[in-house]
C-alpha cells in the first residue's frame, strides 16, 4: 500500500499548502507517527501542528533565541530543542513545561534523543566534540579523531546501539553507544583519493542504510552491517552514489522516506528537492518552489507520501495529488472524462418494459 502511494507522489506530486506560524519557521520534526509536525520559530517559539488536521496544538515559548533544532523521543511525550542561545531543553509535550535545561560553551549544531532512551541524547556542538548527555548518569563526550579538527557532526543509528561521526577531513567514526569504544571506521574519498568535509549523517527509519553529505556534492549511501564488518580503518563502498550532474548541487539537507526505499535532498542554493529511488539510484522527481527562496529544512513524513520543507519562514507540504476513483466503490459503475447526454428509451422507468418483451420477440425468431 505505502510502496503504491509513494509511486504516485512522485508521478503526482503538487504543493499541498503551508502551514503559517506567523513567526519564521527555521527547523522541523515528526513525531514516530507522523500525526504531530513540531517547528522551530526564530523568535524561540515551539508551535506543534496536529499533522490531521493541519491545526496548531499547542504553542510552546522555549527559547529566547532563534530553535535551530528538534528532537522527538519514541513515544512522543518529549521533546528536545536547541537554541542559538547555548542552551538545550527537554519539553513535556502535554503541559509545555520544561523539565531539564543545559546549557553549552557554544551555540548547538543539532540535537538527537537516543531511538530507545529517553535519558540519553547526543548534543553537537560548535567548535566542540559532541557529547552525549545522560540525564540521570554523568555525560559522555564523543572521542576526536583529530584534536585540530572540530567540526564534527553525529547521529545515532536505527536502534541507537552505535553512534557515527563525520569531521571536516571526510573521517567516519563509528562508537559503541554504551562503551565508547571505536568499532569501525573508514574515511570518505573523491575519485581523485582527496578527501571530502562531511556535513551530515542521516539513517533511514526501515533498514540499515545511512546517508553521508559531503561538500563535493555527493550524497554516499551505505549500509551499516557493512561498514561494521571491515572494522576499523576499512574501505566500505556505497551502494549509491546520488549527485545533480547537471547544476552541481550543494545539498542543505537529505533525509530518507518513511520505509527507506527513496531519498529526498534539499538544495542549499534555492527551494528545490530532489527525489531519487535507493535501489536504483535514478532521479525520479523534482519539485521547484518558488524562486528566489533559499531552503532551510526538509523532511519526509515517517508514515505517508508527504514532504515538508521550510523556505521564507513558512512550511510548505508536498503531497500526492488526490484523484477520485469511483469505480473502486462499484465495480460496473463506468466513468466519464466529460458529461455525455443520456438518450433515455420510452419505457425505460415503466413498471413493465414494453421494449424488452420486442426484444425477446425478435430473439426468437
């Protein structure tokens, strides 16, 4: 069912609507379910949207500075958000209160919880190694491969049993979550064996692949049973190796479908996506903004069709174009591209057909 309709978004997609936040949205997130979309505001502002019925549930005042990112747990009940401002919090979704609040040397890059617990939550900052905050044990901060190198992003995998880093000389880290403990690496290469700053690391909710941006404008898919089998220092090859050919590209931000099967990349020059299928790795679909708008995020719906992206400060929504089948109701019911005048015969409402008894007549004969 889900394999169909993502078939017929791309085929059909349109724009479906924005959702207006009256402040400048800059970053967003899904719940697990995808029935609540929570939105960052410039003015520090949190305002959840109830996905249904594409009206604000609750509007939390978080921050004082711009939420630069979002975090759900897995049951939804918690929130976690950044801020321009160096401080991360954690939200209860239902009350809109605050229950623990940390603040940072720097301003905060991104902020994930931890896919089983809701204790744990990594932290990237500035300018600094990430750390991995336990609220009730001592925090952890994410081993550097190269002291000089501080630009580092991370992001825990499916099941949140490792956690991989990207710094800017194209390295990949991969820690055993619980001890720290390198269990693979491997670095990111050009064809000409230069290497290649990362700036993100995705992973699909269905499956085992992740995706690695980096700035020479390739988006690496891999599978992670893969990168933890040749261990440390190995030479894992994508499985694919996405990239706009044509304009270059430079990617804001990539993020994969709900079952793992597409991925969507966002340019960082204009409001543009574009849609690849991950076994194949051809482009199928482009979906074009309006122009002169620089985008800011994207992201899939986990469950449906749906993309919404953030450009101008507004949530635009992607969506399949609904097409009425009536046939699926009645299966002899015939439908028309344009109205067609019915030619009624004479008898046709009468209680008795005086033309089907003429008809059975010349039958027997």
């Amino acid at each position: 069912m889900y394999e169909h309709l993502a078939l017929s978004l791309y085929f059909g997609c349109d724009f479906d609507g924005a959702l207006d936040c009256i402040s400048i949205a800059i970053t967003c997130s899904f719940n697990k379910r995808g029935t609540l979309l929570a939105v960052g505001c410039n003015d520090g502002r949190i305002v959840i949207w109830d996905f249904l019925t594409r009206g604000i549930a609750k509007v939390i005042t978080a921050h004082v500075h711009p939420v630069c990112s979002l975090s759900w747990n897995r049951n939804g009940h918690k929130l976690l958000s950044a801020s321009t401002d160096n401080n991360v919090s954690i939200w209860d979704v239902t009350t809109g209160e605050c229950e623990k609040s940390y603040r940072f040397p720097s301003p905060i890059l991104k902020v994930q919880f931890h896919p089983r617990d809701c204790n744990r939550f990594l932290v990237c900052p500035l300018k600094h190694a990430v750390v991995l905050v336990d609220t009730e044990k001592k925090h952890k901060i994410i081993p550097l491969d190269d002291e000089s190198d501080l630009n580092i992003v991370a992001s825990f995998d499916r099941r949140g049993d490792h956690v991989y880093t990207g710094n800017a000389k194209g390295r990949v880290l991969v820690f055993n979550a619980s001890t720290l403990e390198i269990d693979a690496s491997f670095r990111v290469t050009t064809g000409t064996s230069n290497t290649t700053a990362i700036k993100s690391i995705e992973f699909a909710r269905r499956g085992n692949c992740f995706l690695v941006n980096s700035a020479d404008r390739v988006i690496r898919v891999y599978e992670s049973g893969e990168v933890l089998a040749c261990g440390k220092e190995g030479e894992p090859e994508p499985i694919q190796k996405l990239q706009d050919l044509v304009n270059r590209t430079l990617w804001k931000k990539c993020c994969f479908s709900g079952d793992g099967e597409y991925i969507v990349a966002g340019s960082a020059r204009q409001h543009s996506l574009y849609i690849w299928e991950k076994s194949m790795g051809n482009l199928v679909k482009i979906l074009h903004g309006t122009k002169g708008e620089m985008l800011l995020d994207v992201v899939w719906h986990p469950v449906r069709p749906i993309i919404a992206s953030i450009s101008s400060g507004v949530v635009s929504i992607w969506a399949q174009n609904q097409v009425e089948n009536w046939s699926a109701f009645a299966p002899d019911f015939k439908e028309l591209d344009e109205n067609v005048e019915y030619e009624e015969r004479e008898s046709e409402f009468d209680l008795e057909d005086e033309d089907k008894e003429v008809q059975e007549t010349k039958g027997e004969r």
